[in-house]
C-alpha cells in the first residue's frame, strides 16, 4: 500500500532538472569556446529516428498528434535516464519508476526510505515512499517462477510485480489457485495482490500476409530483428515459433535460414541464421524505420509493435518482469503491454522510439476489440546466443577508430542497470539496460552511463 505521494517541489527546481517538454534552444552561445554540452537522452537514444509507421500508429492509439508523438518519445528517453541516476542515488531503497501523462512528462520514482524524498524531488521526480523495495518483489516473483514450473495451472495465467502498485500481482480464475500458489512459492500474502484474471494469453502463431516468415511446411511467424553473430548474419524471433533446426522460407517463400537455438517455454527466445541471399539491416518491415539500440523502456513508456498480420500498432509498457502461463508452460522475464496482436504477429518487432524492446511473444484480446500483448525482451535474448543487434552505424560519439582507452567496456556486451566498467581510466555505472555499440562508450552517453 502507498503510504504517500510526494508531488514535485517549486518551480525553480523543476525547472533546473524538470524532463524535457520544449525543444532545444536555437540560440547562439555566449561563449563559443565553452565545452560543447554533452548529448541529452533524447539525442543518445535517437527519438528523431522514430520509423514514420511507428510515428502513426502511436498518434492513433494513443490519441496524440505528430509534435505530441515526438515530444512524447523525447520525454521517456530523458524519464529512463533520470530514474537510472536516482535508481543509483537511492541504493537498495529503490521500488521502481514509471512515467505518467499523456506526454510522459511526470516521472514518478517510489523508495522505502522517506529520506531519499529529497534526491527524488531534486531530479524534477515525483515521489512515493512505499513499504517494498523492488528487490523484495523481484525475489518473491523468482520464487513463484520457480513453484509455478511444478504447481502452476492455467487458472493462474499471469503474475508480474506492479511498480505502481508495490504488490506482486497474480491474476487468477479463482482466488484459491493464486493463494496455493503463494503457498508453494513460500511467498508472504502481504507482498501480493489476487486480482480476477481477465485474460488468457496465447502464443500467436500462424499468420497470413506482411513480413513474415514460414516454418517448414506450413507455420508462420514474424521476424523480429536482424543480428549478426561474427560474420553470420539472421534474426531474433520467438521460440514457440520454431525449434533448432527448424528450417524457415522468407515471405517470398525463398530459402531463407535454419532455427540455431530455441528456448519456449521458461523463455521465449530464439534466432534463426540465414543464408548469403540474406542480409542484416537495421530496418522494421523493409520500411524506412531505423533501430539505432536496445535501451529498455520505462514502465508507462509508448512502445509500438509490427507485426506480419497486424501491422504497426502501439500502446504503453504496463509491468516488466512479467510471467504468463500459456496451454504449453509458463515463460518467464517477459514485458506486458496494452498494445493489440492476433496470431501470426508472434516474434515480430516491439519498439520505442528508435529503441529495439523485444520480440512478441503472446496475449490476449484482438486489434479489433483491443487486448494485452508480451514480449521477450531482446536484450537477453542477445546475451544468451552472442548475438549483436543489427542497428544504424553511428552512435553520439565519434564511431570511428578511438584508440585503446583501456578498460572493461566492450562494445557488443548487454549491460544492466548497475553494472560497472571502467574505460579512459575511470569507472562508470549504467544507469539503463543496453547493449553496448561503438559510439555509445561511456563518456559520450551520459544517459546509459554515470561516471563513479
């Protein structure tokens, strides 16, 4: 239970570390032989490259205009990086973030500690001081994961931690599955919350039209997106879609690849390696939209998906760290959203912004009547199989040849949020989960990385 809500103090300090609402200043400087400012969020995370389908379909399902789309997008580039910094200010305190507003202008950031008010405020946050650290939660979650791979049903089909509401949720056909689940997991009631379950997730399988892929001699998927691992070239996708050594034809029914790994259920991952015909790009649907990397998206932040059936559709990131049960086993890790899918959208591309979030995994409901969708996040996905994601060549730094700095930092590396490298000779902490690519080193991205 909340035990309060802490709005944002006077306007001189909102103002001094307020998220970005207005758009950069066409001035001159004063004083031309300053250093140049380092890039924001908005500029390291590439939110100007946001692929024009995605710019649509988040002004129509979200309600938003074109400036709006973009302001938006900007917004929840610079929230993610604050809520990293506060994340290391407040230490083992912290119970998560989330933005709010039609525009993700409010960044709420909730802790145990009512002496980390302060910080919170200073950053231009919202506060709310709560009884349960995340790393509470996150452990009670695990610990359902574990119980559910031997006592879970389908009258249990989602269970995630809600950041906004402090509680493990566990949506349930009826309250006395979720109760005995609880009691496997050895979970105390009070960090949970029983809700009446509302959807029954599927995987999405088979598909007709768009991009898609074909799997043996008759399923289809989407792709996801392309990867390199070395000198071979492929794509993520889902592992209900297909297992190692599945054999795929692209959309135009032309050999395309073989599945090399393939994990479903307990994950939802997998990535198929294609042959010389078929080349990597950093492209969504052979459209113009760009990924440029895979920072992860805050909780309340608009994330888009394409897919082979359905298109490009959008919606926002309701938990992280989510578990769904479907008919064939439960998968763990995955991100739920409010964002629509029917059959065949399974592994396609989940986005934010420039920002490659993950693969589509299952849901509930339709585009017609609106529903609930997941995915498996991309990031694991590359770190489990060596993969690199496909992205455009330039980061904010220079990409070219920087010498040898020295250090831990390694570029094709997944890093998460407190994770620590050393590069140039000092230490930095990431502040946001990504992988890391030649021009984001730590100096140039003050977003993803907090010198220490």
């Amino acid at each position: 239970m909340l035990q309060r809500h802490l709005r944002a103090v006077c306007a001189a300090t909102a103002a001094a570390g307020a998220l970005l609402v207005a758009g950069l200043s066409g001035s001159a400087s004063a004083h031309p032989s300053a250093a140049p400012a380092p890039p924001t969020a908005a500029e390291t995370l590439r939110t100007a490259a946001a692929p024009p389908g995605l710019l649509a379909a988040l002004q129509r399902d979200l309600g938003l205009n074109r400036r709006q789309a973009d302001r938006r997008l900007a917004n929840e580039a610079e929230a993610g990086a604050t809520a990293g910094r506060l994340r290391a200010a407040v230490g083992g305190h912290f119970a998560g973030a989330w933005v709010s507003g039609a525009l993700s202008d409010t960044l709420t950031v909730a802790t145990t500690d009512p002496a980390d008010v302060p910080a919170i405020r200073a950053r231009g946050a919202d506060a709310v001081v709560v009884d349960h650290t995340l790393a509470t939660l996150d452990a009670a979650k695990a610990r359902l994961d574990w119980a559910a791979a031997r006592h879970a049903g389908t009258a249990t089909p989602v269970w995630y931690v809600d950041v906004t509401a402090n509680a493990l949720v566990i949506q349930a056909d009826r309250a006395d599955a979720a109760r005995s689940l609880l009691a496997a997991a050895g979970v105390d009631t009070s960090l949970a919350r029983i809700v009446q379950a509302t959807e029954h997730p599927r995987p999405l399988y088979d598909l007709r039209g768009g991009d898609a892929y074909y799997i043996g001699s008759g399923s289809r998927c989407s792709i996801g997106f392309p990867v390199t691992r070395g000198t071979q070239q492929g794509f993520a996708t889902a592992g209900h879609c297909g297992r190692a050594g599945s054999t795929t034809n692209g959309s135009n029914r032309v050999a395309q690849g073989t599945f090399q790994a393939s994990v479903f259920p307990g994950n939802d991952m997998a990535w198929v390696a294609t042959d010389a015909n078929w080349t990597a790009t950093p492209y969504v649907n052979g459209s113009s939209a760009q990924v440029a990397g895979s920072t992860q998206a805050t909780v309340g932040s608009s994330v888009c998906r394409s897919g082979s059936t359905t298109g490009w559709h959008c919606g926002t990131v309701q938990q992280l760290n989510s578990s769904v049960t479907y008919q064939e086993g439960t998968v763990s890790g995955v991100t739920r959203t409010s964002v629509c899918a029917e059959p065949g959208d399974s592994g396609g591309s989940f986005i934010s912004g420039s920002q490659a979030q993950g693969v589509t995994s299952g849901g509930s409901g339709n585009c017609t009547s609106g529903g609930t969708t997941y995915f498996q996040p991309i990031n694991p996905i590359l770190q489990s199989y060596g993969l690199t994601l496909k992205t455009t060549a330039s980061g904010p730094g220079d990409p070219g040849d920087p010498g040898d700095p020295g250090g831990t930092w390694s570029a094709g590396t997944v890093y998460q949020a407190g994770d620590t490298v050393t590069y140039g000779g000092a230490t930095y902490r990431c502040l946001q989960g990504h992988q890391a690519q030649p021009g984001w080193e730590p100096p140039n991205t003050p977003a993803l990385w907090q010198r220490v």
